[in-house]
C-alpha cells in the first residue's frame, strides 16, 4: 500500500479534498489503473462540484474494477451531485447487490429515498442497514428523520436519542434533534441542538436552517405558521394538494355566500378576509421572518444570499403595495393596484425558492411578466386622469382597454402560479 494512497484516504476522511485529490493523482502516476485511486479522485472532483471530471474517474474505476461494491458506490455519489438520481439508485442498488452486508450503502439509499420524500421506503432502507449495522449513524438518522415524517415522533424521539448516545459529536444528529424538537412545537430546546449541531460542523446547511427557522418561532405568529408548514410537511403528496385546493375554494365559497346573502356579509367577510390572511401567511412568513432576522444577532449570519435577496424583494413590493394603497384611499380610487402588487409578492417568492439554472431563470421571467402587468394597471388607474389633462386621451384609451383584459387574466395567472410555482421549485435540474 502506497504512502500518497494512505496519506490520500487520510484526507478524503477529513473533507480536505484538493489536497487529498493531489495525493490520489500521484497514485495514478504510479498505476493508471488503480480504481481506488479513480474513485477517490471522482469524490474529491464531486465535492468540489467538477462534475464532468469527476464522472469521468468515475467511469474509469468503473472500466478497472467493475465488480467492485465500492466503485459503484462512488458512481451513486457522483450522480446523485448531479441531480441524476434515478441513475444513482440503480447505482447505489448494484453496490448493494455486490454486497449486501455493507449499513453504508443502505444509508445512502436511504437518503436518495428521503431526497424524493418517500419516507415509507426511506425507512425500510434505514432499517435494512441497522440490521446489518445497529450503531450506523447514518441509517440511525434517516431512520428518525423518516419517522418523523410519517408522524412517528416517539419513535423518532427513541431513535434520535440513542444515536446521540452512540455519537454525542455528530453535527447530523444534533441537526435531527432539532428538526424533531421542531415538530413537538419545542423551538427553544430545538435551539440548543442546532447550535451544538453548527459548533461540530459549521458547514452544515440543514443544522443553519434548522437554527434560523427555531430563532423565528420566537414569534408567536410564526409559530403557529411554521406548526401548519411542519404539519403539510407530513402529510402524503395527495394530502397537501388537497388542504391547498380546499384553502383556495374555501375562501372563494365564502366570498360568493356573502354576496349571495348581504345579511350574512357582517359575518362571512371577517371569514374570508381571515382565511385570506392564512393563505397569504403560507407564502410570505418566512420572507417576512427572514427581513426580521437581518437584524438578529445570530439570525443575520444565518441567512443565505438568496434569503436576504428574498426578503428585500418581497419588502420591497408590499412598500409600493401599501403607497398605492395610501394614493387610493386618498384619491379615492379603486384598490386594484394595491391589491395586484401585493399579490405580485406569490410569483416573486418563488424566484429565490427555485434551484439555479433554468427553473430559476424561468420563474423570474414569470415575476418579470405579473410585475409589467401591475405596472401597466397602476399607471392607468393613478394617472389616467392626469393624462387625459395633458390630452393624452388617446393613450389613456389605450391603457383603460388593456388594464380592463390584464385585469381578469392578472388574477387567474397568481392562482395558477400559486400551484405550478412550488411545482417549478421542486424541479432539480442536472448538473
């Protein structure tokens, strides 16, 4: 066994991955054939997101040893970094089948399972390898995270805590703790877990968002928004999408039985207005708790770029949201404006909840459109009068036709946007 594969292998277990990369190419000078060799430096090119590179390595671990378990796991990984995940479990199922006995394999089917929220099949996964292994951290984690999902929290609560008997230093495991925490409606003991969880490993992504959303649940709102967020969160696909719809024909049922039965108005608009509200918190309390947080101590190193993007935008509509409001009370015209600009905040949100590449570029477009669209209405509805003074009749005439067509098709677009943008969010393009 060479020095520069033991030095390499050393370094791969310590995430320092140029210098283990080095290493492992002074193997290959050795012998261009070694498939550990490939396959390390196909992890190390992933983890630094050199993606055709390390595909490439990938497949010539592959050409030297392909009965090899672990080559083919190290093709799971690469693929699975490229969003190509149907390709990474069949992978990940081939490294299992060359051995079956190995918990690590197991936990990584597990995660590829969690990765498309099927918690049923991530927790079979998750419970294979513990059979194999009953001090996996990995498959342990899964295995709480996937009962927590299915609603299973004592379980979970059991699972989460022997792991952290077995391996009081693992930053997932704390991480787990406190989404756990999360979901009894416990932030402030959830807190405690994801500082731990950060301390260990301050790269951890999910311990920082878990520690930003428990520092948000201080707020009594929030907290209630986020128990209705968890709870969707838990539920089937089928399931969500029914509690959205019946939301959404809700609050319109209650509007036609109010103006079907002006005697009943006093009661059904407070209704509808209060249900409106609760849709309206979905989308915009974490955008909203995120301004917050900027000027949180810890809050504010917590936020991602795109958070704080997130959050200046949205702050931005419902500012020239509230300003037209103010010019239409005090002018006395109707509140449409207002009323698009605040809704143009559901199309905005998804900008920054997309991944990067063309779902992003897509839903920015789509915002770019709804924004034209309440501009054009704004304008006309502000300054129409102000125009045809400086005899401008003709374009006002313009402008009054096309706000009376944006209007009805502005409207039916936010529903149909408030479905299909979480839809484009989801979507993970390959890298």
């Amino acid at each position: 066994m060479s020095g520069s594969a033991q030095r390499a292998r050393l370094l791969l277990g310590q995430q320092r991955y140029e210098l283990a990369e080095q290493e492992w190419r002074k193997v290959l000078g050795e012998d261009p054939d070694d498939a550990e060799a490939h396959a390390g430096l196909a992890l190390c090119l992933s983890e630094r997101e050199r993606f055709d590179e390390a595909e490439a390595e990938s497949r010539l671990a592959l050409a030297a040893a392909p009965r090899a378990d672990f080559v083919h796991y190290v093709s799971a990984h690469v693929l699975r970094a490229r969003k190509r995940f149907a390709e990474a479990h069949a992978a990940i199922a081939e490294a299992i089948a060359l051995d079956p006995h190995d918990a690590d394999y197991r936990a990584f089917l597990a995660g590829l399972h969690a990765q498309r929220a099927a918690w049923p099949e991530c927790l079979v996964a998750a419970d294979a390898g513990l059979a194999l292994d009953p001090e996996s951290d990995g498959c342990a984690n899964w295995r709480a995270l996937a009962l927590t999902h299915l609603d299973r929290r004592d379980e979970a609560g059991e699972a989460i805590a022997g792991a952290l008997a077995r391996s009081p230093e693992n930053s997932l495991t704390h991480a787990n703790q406190g989404w756990a925490l999360l979901h009894r409606s416990q932030p402030k003991e959830a807190l405690v877990h994801f500082r731990e969880a950060l301390r260990l490993d301050p790269s951890n992504d999910w311990a920082r968002e878990g520690l930003l959303t428990a520092l948000k649940a201080h707020n009594p709102l929030y907290r209630q928004v986020l128990a209705f967020l968890l709870f969707m969160s838990r539920q089937g696909a089928l399931a969500r999408w029914g509690i959205a719809i019946g939301l959404v024909f809700g609050q319109q049922a209650l509007d036609g039985l109010a103006k079907a039965n002006p005697t009943l108005a006093v009661v059904l608009y407070p209704l509808f207005y209060l249900l409106l509200a609760c849709i309206f918190l979905t989308w915009l309390a974490n955008p909203l708790m995120n301004l917050v947080m900027r000027a949180h101590p810890d809050g504010r190193h917590a936020l991602t770029a795109d958070q704080r993007g997130q959050s200046t935008l949205i702050a931005l509509c419902l500012g020239v949201a509230g300003l037209s409001l103010l010019f239409e009370i005090l002018h006395g015209i109707p509140h449409r404006p207002s009323m698009m600009l605040m809704f143009l905040t559901i199309p905005v949100i998804a900008v920054h909840n997309g991944e990067r590449g063309w779902p992003r570029l897509v839903a920015g477009g789509v915002a770019a459109a709804f924004a034209v669209m309440a501009a054009i209405v704004a304008i006309t509805f502000h300054f129409g009068d102000w125009l045809q003074q400086h005899h401008q009749r003709g374009a006002v005439a313009v402008l009054v036709a096309m706000s009376v067509r944006i209007i009805g098709f502005y409207f039916i677009g936010i529903l149909a946007w408030s479905f299909l943008g979480p839809m484009l969010n989801r979507v993970e393009p390959k890298r």
